[in-house]
C-alpha cells in the first residue's frame, strides 16, 4: 500500500469552482483499486469543516510567521481528510480564491502559502497522524510544497506536481518572501524567482521530482511559446519528469441511469431515452419543444479561455428556425451581458442561465444534442467526457485534452464507425460555425448521428486505467518496480535530490463497451412524473 497526501485548494462535494475540484474528489476513489491510500489536505473553508465527520485535531502548527494553525483528521463523503483549520484565512465567504465581489482576497500568498508550508510539514513525517510515502501536489496553490522541502533540507516524501491548469500561477511580490517563511537566498532564478515576483506554481515545477498534467497533448503544447505562458523553457528543461495523463470522470456520479438531476433516467447509450429530457429541457427554458430542433448547449466559466466571446459573436449566424441554444455558466461580466442580451433578442431560440449549478451541468448533457467546447486551450476537459457518456455529441477545438479524448467525425472515422464527435481549428468564429453546420448535418441523418453517440457511449472516460498510469508513475517515483530508478538509493531526501530514469511508457485511452437498454418500466414511470410540470407547460 502506498500512501499519498493529495494537496489541493478545492475538492469535491465540498467545494468546486471547476474541474480542479472535480478531480481532486474522483481520483483518489479510483486509486484505491490500485493499492493507493489518499489523504487529501484542504483549507478549513466552512463547507469542509461542517462535512468533516468526527474531527480530531492532531498537530498544533506555526507554519508561517504569525500564523497559527490546527490540523484536524476526519472522515467526510468517503474521504479521508487532514484540514487546517484558521478561522483567520479560511473561514469566509466566496469562493476559495474571490471575495464575494468578485476580487481575490488580498492575504491569497500567505493562504495558499500556509497550505503548502503545511504539506511540507506532513510530508518531512512531523504530524504524527499520518506519514505519507509521496506527496501529490495541485496547481499553484500548493507549489510552495516542494520548494519548502528543498530549502529544509530535510528527509521527506517525494513531490509530484500536477498542471491543471497552466495559466494560474499564483505569482506574489517578491518583499512577501519573509512572510512566506522562505529564505532570502530562495529568491532567484534557481528557486522561487518568476520575473522579479515569487511564482508559486514556478517554484513547485522546478523542485518537484516529476511533473504530470491532465493530457499528453497539453504536455506538449506547454513546452511552446504560444501556450507555455511564460514557463515554457522551464518545462523543456524538464521534459524527461514531464507526462500527460487524461483525467476521468466519477461515473457513479455522472450515470444517466441514477443521476437525480437527470428527469427521466436512462441508461447509458439508451439514445431514444434522452428523447423525453430534451422536450423537458426546452420547456424549463421556454424554448419550443421540438425533436426535430437541433438543440446545442454550452455549460463554462465565461472567460476568455473557454471561447466563450466567440460563440456570443456567432450565435446571431447559426441561429434559425431548426436551432437552439442554451448557455450555462458564469464568469467575464461582458460576456454575461452578451448572452443576455441575444436571450432577449432570440427568446424562442435562444437562452441562459448566468450563475453556477451543477445540477443544470448535469441536466444539460443529458438533454441537448451536442455540447460546444470553443475553448482557446484546454488542459483535459471534463464536460466533452460527460457529453458522450450521456449521449450529447461534443463539437469542440481541437486543442489539449479534447483532441485527446474526441475522435472528429471526418469521413475515414464515419466509414469505420469510430467518431464521437465534431473537432475543429483553429479556434475562431468561421471555424466554429462551420462545425455547428457540419453537426447540423450530421443531427439531420439520424443513422450518422445514432453512430456517434453509440461510439461516444462505448468510449471509455472512467479513472480506470488513467489511475493505473498515476499508480505506475507513484510506484517509478518510489522505485518500486523493477529497474525503474537508475539510483537503487530508496531513502528520499528533499525533492530533486536524486535522479530518476526514463519516464514510463503509458497507455492510450481504451473503449470499454457501454451497456445500452431502457430502464425497467415501473423506475421509468416513477421518474416521469417529476417533469409533469414541465412538459404541461405550453409550447
């Protein structure tokens, strides 16, 4: 059994402000199959302290000048969890990174930083509760992780560090560093230096022992200028500790068959059992309750990275009488705005709901026919997984991890009856309505639109074997396999104090056949009353 500290920002059910939650919640379920015990390591953030089942609190800490903390150990949602508890950083409203209106709290570097400083104490074995084999490490919020390791220098798991997402890095004043509890010499361009700032997530890939993120394709686009947002040199430097490996979803949760978000269930590649939940989702958002209407849905933060502006700019040339449109998300006060605006310019084609809810994220792929994913770049992408596993056909860009998980529909992959979905590029307006209409189409063929949701629903996007690659990668760190370490040393000093060899060889995305089928008369009885209402409601 290995034993794992995940630290991160956010977690699911607890709190989630995008897939960083998402996967942070799923992955250490999956892992278990695979002889890995995660503990997770969370902010005290309400939500977290009022799920935690049987606190008890285990170290009593002083992580950074004037800072004093309690960790606590407790059980919530099938998790094990450590929590630091400091009413003074965490106990608050918004989210984990905004104040509720909607500008970062101004103490985020000695939050985060804390988060770290505290990881680092755990991993060196100084909270008895528990002494982890390997740290695993997300994003920005927990890069200060490794670099606190390094300049300890003392024996301590090893660092992975995963990329979710490349484009937040926490990036702080450089008088902070005292404030961090960091010393002066950590401040330079072997240590924690980022442009005459202190780069958190600079810090954690340059003294991790090996570097993941969420897709192959994305590992790479990162080490170019266009999408290495400044770190690329770095990531090229560290292109032997670098691999990409997809993200999964949680099926339990994302399963058409028991999702209570989901008004009339069916099972997974069930295509005619979508039918009744699209005509109900038309009606919850006054559109014309039409089968024939091809029916696109958007569920995203509203920011520039999403594609968002772009849809806006194009929706007035792909709406028409045979179309609609409902968007889900919120974010960019202009792009808000926008789709307001075009709500009330198109209302019978036309709508939106601005604000978070992850119900409607879950109502909408089981209800429109295809999920648009303009996205500029995207690490994984978690929203293009549910689409076809619902049976809502992604039509996405073809960048990171969606060129990784979707297969594009041209005429080679519809011959072989291999396409799940509609990829285009680049990401710009023309591109992207000539994909609505390419899926536009295909929607009025239904043998060519049948082929792409039965493949989709075959696809697999469970953790499965993604987990498997995260385990082999764990056991290679910790040279528990065979001739995988050119050093047989197997006592860990700080991160980056020994060699590692050759990245493994990991394994692509495999199919794994969906059951298809209707659900048992009498549960899909059951599950019609609850949209009555909605389907009375006039056209």
């Amino acid at each position: 059994m290995i034993r794992v500290l995940s630290v991160a920002s956010e977690m699911f059910p607890f709190v989630k402000t995008g897939g960083l939650g998402d996967v942070v919640g799923s992955l250490p379920v999956a892992l278990r199959a695979e002889g890995i015990a995660v503990t997770t390591l969370l902010p005290g953030y309400p939500a977290v302290l009022d799920a935690l089942e049987g606190p008890v609190r285990v170290a009593e800490l002083t992580p950074l000048p004037g800072v004093t903390v309690s960790v606590l150990e407790g059980h919530a949602a099938g998790h094990h969890l450590l929590v630091i508890d400091c009413p003074t950083l965490f106990r608050r409203k918004g989210n984990p990174y905004l104040a509720p209106e909607g500008v970062d709290w101004p103490d985020n570097g000695v939050r985060f930083a804390t988060l770290s400083r505290v990881a680092a104490t755990i991993a060196q074995g100084q909270v008895a509760a528990f002494c982890p084999d390997l740290v695993l490490a997300h994003d920005w919020q927990s890069g200060l992780t490794a670099a606190y390791l390094h300049y300890d220098g003392l024996p301590a798991a090893p660092v992975v560090h995963t990329i979710h997402n490349l484009a937040f890095q926490g990036r702080f004043p450089a008088r902070d560093l005292e404030q961090f509890g960091l010393p002066p010499h950590a401040f330079a361009m072997e240590g924690v230096e980022y442009h005459g700032d202190i780069g958190f997530l600079k810090a954690g890939l340059y003294f991790a022992t090996w570097i993941t993120t969420v897709s192959p394709t994305y590992a790479r686009e990162i080490q170019s200028p266009e999408w290495g947002m400044g770190l690329e040199g770095l990531l090229r430097t560290r292109s032997d500790r670098l691999i990409g490996i997809l993200n999964g979803i949680d099926t339990t949760d994302w399963n058409p068959a028991t999702d209570p978000a989901v008004l009339f269930p069916y099972q997974v590649g069930d295509i005619r059992g979508r039918h009744p939940n699209k005509r109900a989702f038309q009606a919850e958002f006054g559109l014309r309750q039409d089968p024939d209407v091809f029916l696109l849905g958007l569920v995203s933060r509203m920011t520039g990275q999403k594609g968002v502006d772009i849809l806006a700019e194009v929706v007035p040339r792909v709406l028409d009488d045979r179309t609609q449109i409902v968007v889900v998300g919120s974010g960019d006060a202009a792009m808000e705005q926008a789709f307001a605006r075009l709500s009330r310019r198109f209302p019978d084609r036309m709508a939106c709901h601005i604000g978070y809810s992850e119900p409607l994220g879950h109502r909408i792929q089981a209800s429109a026919d295809s999920l648009l994913i303009p996205s500029r770049f995207e690490p994984c992408g978690l929203t293009q997984l549910c689409a076809v596993r619902y049976g809502c056909v992604p039509i996405a860009a073809r960048v990171g991890g969606l060129a990784d998980t979707i297969i594009d529909a041209n005429t080679a992959a519809m011959t072989s009856d291999v396409a799940t979905g509609l990829l285009f590029g680049p990401t710009d307006a023309d591109t992207l309505v000539g994909a609505i209409r390419r899926g536009a189409m295909l929607f009025r063929h239904p043998p060519y639109w049948a082929s792409l949701q039965r493949n989709g629903a075959r696809y697999d996007v469970s953790w499965g074997h993604k987990a498997h690659e995260y385990a082999q990668l764990f056991r290679r760190v910790l040279g528990r396999n065979d001739a995988t370490l050119a050093d047989p040393d197997q006592d860990f000093v700080s991160p980056r104090r020994r060699t590692l060899g050759h990245r493994p060889r990991m394994q692509g995305p495999t199919g794994a056949p969906g059951r298809a089928g209707r659900l048992p008369a009498p549960i899909a009885r059951r599950a019609r009353v609850r949209a009555n209402d909605l389907l009375a409601r006039p056209h």
